[in-house]
C-alpha cells in the first residue's frame, strides 16, 4: 500500500543503541514538498495473552523506566536477531512466567507508534496452560511478580490505570470477547 | 507503583527533534547492578473512535514513513504544548474527517511503547456524527484518504493487515463490544 508515499530525500543516522535506533529522514510529499521525519527502529516484539484453565489471564509487574512506575502487562519481550517470532512468545511466556502451552496460537500483529517508530507486536494466545519443570530464566535487569487475574479483576485494574499498556488493554478486550464475558 | 523501581544515576540528551526526543539514562536496578536504559519522549497523542449512525467506523489512511506504507486507522493527533487532551481529540476529528460529535466520551488511555517511550494515547468514543460546515483545515503536511466501514469490513482490513497500529485494533474490539458484534 503505497496511497500518498512519502519519498526519501535523505536520511541521516542519529543514533545506534542496544534496543533502538533514531533516523532522521528528509522526505516528499505527495505535493512535492518536503517534510522531516524523525523515526525510531525497534526490532519488533512478541507478547502472550495466557488464560488459565480456570479462565484467568496471567499478567507480569514490572518497572518502565520510560513511564517512571511500575505497570501491569502480558508476558512480552523483544524478538532477537534470526529469532523466530512463535519461538520468542514461547521463550518469554516460560522465562517471564514459567509456563508452558499445549495449545499456542497467533493472533494479530500490530504497529504500536506508526508516527515515529517501525515496532510490530505480534499478540499470541496460550491455553492449556502447564508448568514449566525448570524454565528458562529470564533477562537479568529484568524483575517481575507473576499476577494471575479473572476478567473483572483486570477491568477493575484498567479503571485504577495499573493496567496502562496497549497490547494490554487490546489483550484484555480480546479474552472478554473469547470467554465471552 | 514504584515496585522494582530502577533509580536514575545519569541522564543524558542525545536528541531533541520536533516530536520525540532521545535520552539515555543509567538506571540502578533492585539487586543494587546498572543498567542503561534508551528512552523516547513523546508529547502523547488522542484518537477518536467515531461510529456513524448506520454504525459504521470512521478511518483514514495515510502513509507511515516509520512503516514505508500507508495504513488504515482511526483519527488520532498529538496533543500541542498546553492544549486540553479532549480538544484535541475533538480537533483532529473534525481537521481528519470533518465531522463533529453531539456524544464525545472518554475512554482510555494507554502507553504505547512502555519499552522505550513515554507516549501515552488517550482514546475517546464520539457518537451522533454531525458534518461541520467549514471544519478546520488539518496539517499541510498530512495527506489522508477517509472512509467509513461496517466492523465486518473493519474486521476483514485487520485481516489483510490494511489496518496495523494498536489503537485501532483495540478501537476495533471496543467497537465489536459496543455495538454487541
């Protein structure tokens, strides 16, 4: 889909981080003038709605630096280089929870900035839910608490705005719809 | 919620551009390690959910230099330095799509990117569509086409991934929900 493409003039690498990189590009318009779009690239992420045989989702705390506070998400993390993406939800799901899934589906993917970052989440659902034996651990700046949530809990957990992520809040839509509530 | 807070040990500005800005910051993380963590500020952004009163979704698409491609999704701005979040939202709606609302609702926010940005979209619900007569004109910058489907049509774009950005999939979901899909 290339409605009203913008053309690339010039682009000028900013910044080249462990995480993202920042690009500053000179393009046209459809009208034929110029414009600067400054642009981030992320190498993508995975995140893993899992529900629970007694229909609860299960849900990681952790500190955003970027937001200053603690918040409340699914089970996400970054795709690495040549890593397959399923694998990744996998991998992340057993580190950041010690679960395993018998029943592992994709859902969706999706841009969370589009205005100024490349970042695609791609949304998976585990159910059938097991314990891992002994999981995988996870990243080593990374500490979490492991919450285990019915519907109403984490409605009530957006309203308090402890829930306050986009794959989240569309995580929690889509388990209402699936479990029909 | 400060839970597992990661204090800040250094902050430096490596960029400061029109809409984001970049900033590193050497955190202290619980276990007493360092960790450097790469942020994007962002000045947050609205998005309107608009439904017709044939119950149809208004979207616009538009070209996303950050995704080389043209996308499908609802309304949305950033919110100007000192400008009410609700205004906003009611501008670029009206600036977007021409219309106005006689029943605009809040519904949630969320951060996008919780990783590495700051952003945070509030999404509101607008209902009983008015056309303005001679609506605000939009960034001469920004070049959009506008339609309007039914959720069957907005379902299927998801599907051809036509629409890709989170919040107009979460928008999609609480307009499925809304009108009882």
């Amino acid at each position: 889909m290339n409605r009203f493409e913008e053309k690339t003039i010039s682009s000028t690498n900013v910044y080249k981080g462990r995480v993202i990189e920042l690009r500053l590009e000179e393009v046209e318009l459809p009208d034929g003038n110029h414009a600067l779009r400054e642009l981030i690239d992320h190498p993508g992420a995975v995140a893993v709605l899992a529900i629970t045989d007694d229909n609860k989702i299960v849900f990681v705390e952790q500190y955003r630096k970027a937001l200053n506070r603690s918040i409340i998400e699914i089970p996400a993390g970054k795709i690495e280089p040549g890593e397959d993406k399923e694998l990744t939800a996998i991998r992340e799901l057993e580190e950041e929870t010690g679960y395993g899934s018998r029943a592992f589906t994709y859902i969706q993917s999706f841009a969370t900035s589009p205005g100024f970052a490349n970042e695609i989440i791609h949304i998976y659902l585990a159910r059938d839910l097991y314990k891992v034996e002994n999981p995988a651990p996870g990243d080593e700046d990374e500490f979490i608490r492991i919450l285990e949530c019915t519907i109403e809990e984490a409605k009530q957990m957006v309203q308090e705005e402890q829930i306050y992520d986009a794959k989240t809040a569309f995580a929690i839509l889509y388990a209402e719809k699936l479990l029909d509530f």
